[in-house]
C-alpha cells in the first residue's frame, strides 16, 4: 500500500504580481536561479547562495515549506511548482538560462528592487586607498554574466533608470563583466539602490558603499582643515 506523501507548501501566485519581495526575489534568481525540466513535467525552481541568511529570507517571503538543502559550496533551495514554474517563464526566465537570458521588462515602480537583488546574485561593489592619488578612497562596482545580451540590456537599463551613463564590458573567463568605474555614478547607483524603506538587502553590502561614504566625508575634512 502506498503512502500519500504532501507536497511541501508555497505561495503558487508569488510571482503572479509586482511587490518589492518579489522584485528583490526575481532579480536574485536572474542572478543565482534557474529553472529546472523534469520528463515528469514537474518543473519548478532551484536558487543557489553562499548566504544561508539570504536563502531563509527568500524562503519566508515565498511562504514555502521545501527544505534549504547543503552544497558543497553554499546552500540551495528547490522548490517544484509548476505555477511558479510558468509565471518565471513570463516574466523572461529560461531554462539553461546562462547563455540565452535576456534582460526583462521590469515594472518601474520595482526597478530598485529588483537591481539589488540582481546585485547582490552577480554584482559587487570593490573599495579600496589608491596609491598613485595620494591613497584617496576609490570605489568601483560591476556585474558579471555568462550572457553578453544580458548585459546590454542592464547597462541600458541601468542608464535611463539610475542616470549611469559609463557602463564598459569586457570579456572575462566565462562570460562578460559590465563595470562602472565613475565614483559619482557608484554614489547614484548607490542613491538608487537603497531608496525607499526596505530590509530587502545584504548588510555587507551596503555597509560597503556607507563605509566609502564615510571614508570620503572624513577625507574632504581632512583636506579643509590642512
């Protein structure tokens, strides 16, 4: 006799409408997701992170019951749901996504949100004294990506929503890497990034960018006073 074994629960509708959970979730999952086709047809989702934190976060939001499983490096969540599965399809994931995905139409009131959380799957943020200008703090940020359309898409995207007009990519190991090299276009993306209220966020990340705001506020001091 065979045992009826339940599903593990989850919000099927999460990615039915905008919020800023779901924003934030989406653009982590273009970051660190794919989808995942089983011949059974039970097709669903599988997100990868280093952040255990972050995976129980996305976990909560999603009201799921499906287990955080360990990898050999980091921690991943699965979870099987073919409304999910679907909506993520419409909203421009696919499946073997790191050679084909192209940037999505993103609901402008979200925009901010949904760039964190893309920024905090593939993007990083570097601070660091420069020795050839007097050690003066400098900051840069980039992402990264096995698709070079993707990238397009972020950097024009980047341009008519965050005003960051510099954006190169280069060709790296195994993909392309967009950066940003301009401090004053770091302190817009930054401006960008934490607008509105929000606990939507990786703290190191941001103590990041608010130590090099500090760092460069005590430098400007520095210089008035000698």
């Amino acid at each position: 006799m065979h045992r009826n074994m339940s599903k593990p629960k989850v919000d099927k509708n999460f990615f039915s409408s905008w919020s800023p959970s779901m924003a934030y979730i989406l653009g982590f999952i273009f970051a660190d997701g794919c989808l995942v086709e089983h011949k059974n047809g039970y097709n669903g989702l599988d997100i990868t992170s280093k952040d255990l934190k972050l995976l129980r976060l996305i976990k909560k939001e999603l009201n799921s019951e499906h287990k955080i499983g360990k990898k050999e490096r980091g921690y991943h969540l699965q979870i099987r749901n073919q409304n999910i599965y679907k909506d993520l399809i419409e909203l421009g994931l696919t499946p073997r996504k790191s050679k084909t995905i192209k940037f999505p139409k993103v609901s402008k009131k979200y925009s901010y949100h949904f760039i964190r959380g893309l920024f905090y799957g593939d993007g990083s943020v570097m601070v660091w004294k420069e020795p050839r200008w007097k050690h003066t703090w400098q900051i840069r940020i980039s992402f990264t990506s096995g698709c070079l359309q993707f990238l397009e898409g972020l950097r024009e995207y980047l341009e008519h929503s965050a005003r960051l007009q510099g954006g190169k990519i280069c060709s790296i190991d195994r993909g392309y890497i967009l950066r940003y090299l301009s401090m004053g276009e770091c302190i817009n993306f930054y401006n960008f990034l934490y607008r509105g209220n929000s606990n939507l966020y990786l703290i190191r990340k941001k103590d990041k960018f608010e130590s090099f705001l500090s760092s460069k506020t005590k430098e400007a001091k520095t210089r008035l006073r000698s």
